[in-house]
C-alpha cells in the first residue's frame, strides 16, 4: 500500500507534494520519491531510500522548480526498497515519469514483450514497466498520453493507481487507477491528486473519487476529463470532505486498529492476488514453486515466530498435518533459538514474522540457517531483515500495519500458511484433488464472508459494554480454532489489559474448570466441524457451573445458541477455513471492551509493533 500525490496549478508544486507525502507516510515509507518539470521544461525525478524526511534533505541541494508534479511514498511490493526501485520511474527516453500503487500482476509477460522490443530496465519493479509500456503504445501508436495511458491499461491485469507526467506536455497531468484508492481535490485554478483525501483537505473540500478503470485527464483552465479505460466519457462527481485530517489518515474510522480490521476482505483479497486463481482452480505461490524439492523432501517442518505470528503458525501446523502429511513442530522464537535444537539439513523452517524485524525471529532462523536448514518466511514487509536471510517466502502484501494489535496481517498469515500447506498436498498427492479444489474455491469466498462477519460489529459493541467489568476471561476452542481462542484472548489481553487465557476446551476438566463463575466471561469458538458436539459438552459443564459463556457458531447453529448467553455467528466453510472467519469477531471483542474501557486501542502500554530487542 504506497502513498501517491501529484498537483498541476498556479503554485510550486514541490512544497505541497512533500507535505502531501508526509500525510501519506502512514500507507508506507521503505522509500520515497518526486518528479517534476521546471519552468525549462526539464522532467527533474528525485529518490531516496527511507522516510519522506529523507527525500527532502537529498533534494536541498536540487532544482525542485516546477509548477507540476507527482510523488510517491513506497511500500514495496516487487523490487528490494531501495533508490533504485523507488518511484517516480522513468520511461526509458525520461519524456515519461510514473508513479504507481499496486500490483500488476502480469507484468512479467508485459516486460518480456517490451524487452524484445529492445526496451531496457532499470529496477525490479513491475511500474516501470507500465511507463515503458505506455511510451511503447504512445510511440508506436502515434496517440497522445491519454490514450496510450488507456490502451495500455487495457493489458494490464491487476490493481493499480497510477499518475503519469509527460515533459513534452507540461500542462497534462494524467492518472488512473484499479483496485487501489485515487482522490482528485479542485482548487482555484490548481488541482490534487492523492491516495486519499489527507494530502487534499488543507487546501479544498472539494474532491471526486475516481471509479476503478477509469482514466482522469488534469489541465490547468479545463474541467477535471473523466473516462473508463475504452474511452467511455463519464461524468465526474463532485463531494464535499466532512472528514477531519486525523480521521481521515484512519480512513474515517476512529482507530488504525478498527479500520485495520474492516480493511481484511480487501487485504485477503490482496493477499491471494496472482495466487489463488479460482477459474483455473489453482494455487501458485512462487516460493513454493521454485523450491519444491525441499518441501517434497522435508522429513520435518518448524514454524519459528512471536505473538500473534506464532498462533499463525499453529494453524499452520494442522493445516499441513492435515494436508502435506509432513510432521510440524511449532516453536516460540525466544525458546528455539536458546534451547540447543536439533536441527537437520532436510529440515524446513518456516519463520512467521509481520515485522520481518523481531530479533527472536531472527535469531532462530540464523541459528537454524547455520545448521543447514532451508529457511521459508512468511513477511509484511519487503526487503525486512527476516526475509533477507531466508532463502525463499511468501509476502502477505496486507500493507502496513499500524495498530500494535495484529489483525489483518494474521489473516493473511494464516491464508498464506494454508496456501502452502495445499500447494505441498497437491504436488505430493496426500489431498485428494476433489478436496483440493473444494478448498481453493472456497478461500476466493473468504472476503465476502470477512464482510459478512464485520456485519455484525454493532452488535458486538454493544454486548461488549456488559464485559467490561471483567477481571478474567477464558478462550477456548478445539482443532483449528484452538489457536484462534489463544489469539482472541491476546487481542484482549494487549489491548483492554483484561487477563485471559486461551485453552483447549477440552482442557477444561484438567484444571481450569476450578475457575469458572459468573464473573470470569467464558468465549467458546464452536463452529460447525469435526469436534462441534464435544464443544457443545464443553458448554454445557460451563453453563452447569454458572458461566457466562460468549459463543461464535455457524450461522443457523440451533444448539449452541439455545445455552450460550451470546451467540456470534460465522458464514459455513471449510473446516481448515474457520479460523479467517472466527478470528473477527474476537478481534471486534477486544476491540469494543478496549475501547470503553478507555485504554489506548492503537498504541497499547508497555507494547511495541516490533519488538527488535530481544
Ligand atoms: C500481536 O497483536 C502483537 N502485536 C505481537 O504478539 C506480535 O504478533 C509479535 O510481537 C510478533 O511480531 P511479528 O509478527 O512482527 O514478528
């Protein structure tokens, strides 16, 4: 998720483009970058690696004049974060600069065309090969900018929001998007360009949002020009911001934490993008493919991780138990790496990490790296020290993820931990293609049924309030929701500073039965799945003993909803499926209790988003 700003008006751009990046920074910022054409008529494109604060002490010493322009704050998704692959990129006559968020998809196939055209390139990244496609199409077509812009939008497949400069047209500015956000703000006699509205609300309250395949042309002294990609006129539709700056850096939405939540059909959809292909009813994660052997051959797997990565990771194990029939172990970091493992050379250890910066992590993917063990991360954050040392993994490109509380990076863990578990059952022959199949066609329904979920967080608000008085919680679940009960009581833990516990519910009868009364809250994950009636026994001895019990069950659940206190319900779905789905109403739960109980939802005592230290 990268920030994008662009302007075209009576004033020095480069000020406002900054200032618009310094809003944006909250998208990402691995690096950062700006382009501009001067009074000259010189395209003049700066970049550095970092912060937006980096940017601007390397343009001090340059020529940032220019009353044009657009910048980019990255968060890396193709390509290493770095100047290089930092945007604006230029086309390869530098007429043309772009600036892009998102992922094209089938930019390999785009760029190996462009090369037999005898196109060069310079970084990894797949927007400069949308800049090369369009001089292409602009140069071999004879078309102007817009047009090129729509034709060669046309053969990209994937999400992006673009805004592209032409030297030779100074008084163009031209942009388009897909999938990802692009704000348009109308000034007097001057025009915005952004991701959202933050970079926008300081100078009008005047914007259109701009509608997925369409192509907006900017001119100085002309109305905002509105067309789809196959040049269909449209007529732009202008709002007034009500939002506030900070409300709006949260998307409107009163925490990071909240909105990160209601962002997972939209992350998960992300997530999946270019692997879960349920037309063909496949899976293709590309550091699975490039490093079968060592998955078909691994006697053993070890999952390595933290937190809220670690509960990933034990869904993980079930999920490739079940599937590759490859024993796991999983490991918290802080153990492994201090406890003289025993690792082998056809090991494969698969390290959890949204941060890609946590030194527990990291030290027991080093250990096990000297040891000889093919090392497998599963990361947010491109280029981050995890994914560095690994020799291969998988990003979960959810964007980045501010609320110290993980949320939607979990998901997407647990969606990328189930993809590989599937993608080593096919190709070793130990799921059944019928299941297989099944499977994949219904991960690519988890978004929708996210949303249904989130449906209900008005209603979980408002039970929340009676929870508050709790000094105690216990979570419990079995099987594949076993994890999801330690981590709905971690979301509570970190956040409302509630003491909760997540069990096996059949641990229960082992000990903490002793603790049950009207004044410790009970949640049980019970959806409907191989262990469903013994759970519903689980209850029952709760209720027996006076138990306040909150229940999440599949819809249309006719037990569990007849003696639980509080019923959530979750959309049916495949058994190894269930923790994407019944993981958010805990999120939400902890969420709402957090909340009225005053605590800092976003930024929690004592805690860090990373934890670098050990
Ligand atoms: C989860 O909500 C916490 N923020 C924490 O447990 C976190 O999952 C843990 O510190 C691991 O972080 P990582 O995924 O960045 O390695």
């Amino acid at each position: 998720m990268c920030g994008i700003v662009g302007y075209i008006g009576k004033r020095k751009a480069y000020p406002i483009l900054i200032k618009g990046l310094h809003r944006l920074e909250y998208r990402g910022y691995d690096s950062a970058g700006v382009a501009l054409i001067n009074e000259q008529g010189q395209l003049n494109v700066y970049k550095a690696k970092g912060k937006v604060s980096e940017l601007e002490t390397f343009c001090e010493s340059k020529d940032t004049g220019g009353t044009i322009g657009i910048a980019h704050t990255r968060w890396a998704t193709h390509g290493e974060p770095n100047t290089v692959n930092a945007h604006p990129h230029y086309s390869e006559s530098e007429r043309l600069a772009i600036i892009h968020n998102g992922i094209i998809e089938n930019y390999a196939v785009l760029k190996a065309g462009l090369m037999e055209q005898g196109y060069t390139f310079k970084s990894d990244t797949d927007t400069e090969v949308l800049v090369q496609l369009v001089e292409y199409t602009q140069v071999n077509q004879h078309v102007d900018l817009k047009t090129a812009v729509q034709l060669a939008l046309q053969q990209v497949i994937g999400a992006y929001a673009i805004a592209i400069l032409d030297k030779t047209h100074p008084d163009t500015l031209i942009a388009a998007r897909k999938g990802s956000p692009l704000v348009v703000g109308i000034g007097e006699d001057e025009y915005f360009l952004a991701s959202d509205a933050t970079p926008i609300v300081e100078y009008t309250d005047k914007v259109i949002y701009i509608e997925d395949e369409e192509v907006v042309s900017l001119r100085l002294g002309e109305k905002v020009d509105i067309t789809t990609i196959n040049n269909v006129t449209k007529t732009p539709e202008i709002k007034r911001l009500e939002l506030s700056l900070s409300q709006l850096e949260k998307g409107g939405y009163p925490h990071f934490m909240l909105k990160e939540i209601f962002e997972q059909p939209r992350t998960l959809t992300d997530s999946m993008r270019g692997r879960v292909n349920v037309r063909q009813d496949n899976i293709a994660l590309s550091g699975f493919i490039d490093n079968k052997d060592r998955f078909l051959n691994a006697k053993r797997i070890i999952i390595t991780a933290c937190g809220t990565s670690w509960h990933a990771g034990l869904i993980a194990m079930y999920a490739i138990e079940e599937f590759a029939q490859i024993p796991v172990e999983v490991e918290y970091s802080s153990e492994f790496r201090y406890r003289k493992p025993v690792i082998n050379k056809d090991d494969v250890v698969i390290a959890i990490s949204q941060s890609g910066e946590t030194a527990d992590t990291l030290a027991a993917i080093q250990l096990a790296k000297e040891k000889g063990a093919f090392i497998f991360s599963i990361c947010n954050v491109v280029g981050a020290s995890i994914p560095r040392v690994s020799d291969s993994g998988c990003y979960t490109h959810v964007g980045p993820e501010i609320g110290v509380a993980s949320t939607k990076a979990f998901t997407a863990q647990v969606t990328a931990l189930t993809m590989l578990a599937l993608c080593i059952g096919r190709e070793k022959k130990t799921i059944s293609k019928e299941q297989y199949l099944r499977i994949v066609r219904e991960l690519g329904q988890i978004p929708d049924k996210i949303e249904r979920v989130l449906g209900q967080n008005k209603r979980i608000s408002d039970f929340a309030k009676t929870f508050t008085y709790a000094q105690n919680f216990i979570y419990l679940g079995r099987g594949y929701n076993f994890p999801v009960a330690m981590e709905g009581a971690l979301k509570l833990k970190e956040i409302s500073y509630i003491h909760a516990e997540g069990y096996p519910a059949a641990e229960m009868k082992h000990g903490p039965i002793a603790l049950i009364s009207q004044e410790m809250p009970v949640v049980v994950v019970a959806p409907h799945c191989g262990t469903y009636e013994k759970v519903v026994s689980n209850i029952q001895e709760i209720k027996a003993r006076k138990g306040r019990v909150i229940a999440v069950v599949t819809e249309g659940d006719e037990l569990v909803s007849k003696i639980a206190d509080y019923c959530i319900e979750v959309p049916a779905t495949e058994e190894c499926l269930t923790p994407l789905l019944t993981v958010i109403p805990l999120q939400l739960l902890a969420y709402h209790i957090a909340v009225v109980k005053g605590c800092d939802v976003d930024q929690p005592r004592n805690l860090a988003k990373s934890v670098t230290v050990e």
